[in-house]
C-alpha cells in the first residue's frame, strides 16, 4: 500500500507540471508585451521563443545558442489553464523566476507545440554580482502583503515589493551587462531608479552603475559567472490551434 500511495503522489507532482489545455497563436502586431498568471491561468501575449525559453529556464537571452532565425522575430501569444494542483496551491511571487512548477509546464508546453529540443553546456563569462555599497541600501522594505510590481524603460525602474534576484534579472536583460543577485537581501523592496542610457550622453541622468549606488546603496562588482547555455537542437512553428 506504502508502494501505491507514493506512485500516486508521483503521478500528481507529473501532472502538475502541465498545462490542461494551451491554446498557442501568432501575436497581433502591436509594441506592448504582456506575461500574467492570475485564477488559473497564465497568458502571455507578444513574446519571441526565444524568450519564452530565458523564463521556462531561467537564463539570459544571450545563453540561447542556435536554432532558426524566426525565433527571434516571430511573436506568440499563450492562453493556458493551469492544472487545480498548481492553481489552488501558494504560488511564489508572479515576478519570482524561482517558480519551478510554472518553468517545468513551460518548458513541457514548449517541447510539445514548438517541438523544441535542448542540450545545455556549462561555461564561465564575465558578469557583475549586484552586492550592497559600502553606504548601506538606501531601499524601503516593502509590506509583505503588497502586489509585486515592476515597471519602467530604458532610463528608469520603478518597483513595490520587488526582489533583488528580480531586479539583478531586469538588468542583466536590460543591458550588455550579466548581473547576478549576491546582495544577501530577503524579501522585497520598494524602489525608484533613473539612469542614462549609454547611448544619451547629453543626459543629465548619472550611469547606471552610479544612480545604483546613489539611488539604491547598491553597486556592480565585476565577476566570472558559471554560464548555462541553452542550445537549440531542433525547433519549428506550431500548428494553430
């Protein structure tokens, strides 16, 4: 009986980690971009493959190696049903990459209407670690009870209840920078960050690396990274459904 009862558990734990039912169309042509998972289901409207696959595995656009070129240009938008198992459980924070339930569905999702197939190899590459300025963090700790948020551009952030490891993604993905969390802090906070871009020299706005450590109390130390590629073996364009 011990033997029926922990195949039982085994067999929930696989069919949580599957959509019930996806549907999988070309992106209406417009610039905004959306990712929500809220009452059961998860949408997602405007993405690329190819970044569908950085958030099924938690890794940065620059570590997708290979495949066609449409997965870079072809846009999709998701409507999935996620199974009761996940949608009735406490889910990590929406903007936490560390939701391995929600990553395994994508990824199983990806694989069966994208007919993706991956390998991965292991490497080091320069990066930064985003660590605490000798100053202190100059950062609210957020209520618990909040909503995550966070939204911005390319010259500011604005977040509520936001994660380190949350914003070391937003600006590894945001910049030619690898940036990784290693500032030791728990929890969320609330912030406001502005910058100029590389590109604006004329701004009156400091470098990122400067508004960071006076806006935040945070600083960019330079760093050799363990690096994951993602390498695309095979992928090809889904059937409408």
């Amino acid at each position: 009986m011990k033997e029926l009862a922990l195949l039982i558990a085994l067999t929930t734990v696989v069919t949580a980690q599957e959509f019930e039912v996806a549907s999988i169309r070309p992106a209406r042509q417009d610039d905004s971009a959306k990712v929500d998972g809220d009452k059961g289901y998860y949408v997602v409207h405007n993405l690329t493959l190819k970044r569908l696959i950085t958030m099924a595995w938690g890794v940065d656009g620059r570590d997708v190696i290979g495949g066609p070129n449409w997965i870079s240009s072809d846009h999709w938008d998701i409507a999935a049903k996620m199974p009761a198992e996940y949608a009735t459980r406490q889910q990590d924070s929406f903007l936490n990459p560390q939701d391995q339930f929600l990553r395994r569905m994508l990824q199983n999702l990806l694989a069966d209407r994208f007919r993706l197939a991956i390998h991965r190899e292991a490497r080091r590459a320069d990066g930064f670690a985003l660590v605490v300025a000798k100053s202190g963090t100059k950062m609210a700790a957020a209520n618990r009870d909040e909503d995550d948020k966070l939204e911005g551009g390319n010259r500011y952030l604005k977040g509520r209840n936001v994660t380190m490891m949350v914003l070391a993604k937003v600006l590894s993905d945001s910049g030619e920078r690898r940036v990784v969390d290693k500032t030791g802090l728990v929890g969320g906070y609330d912030f406001e960050l502005h910058w100029a871009p590389d590109d604006d020299p004329a701004s009156d706005d400091p470098s990122i690396s400067t508004a960071l450590k006076e806006q935040l109390g945070l600083q960019l130390e330079s760093v050799k990274l363990p690096i994951e590629e993602i390498i695309i073996d095979r992928a090809e364009r889904p059937n409408q459904n």
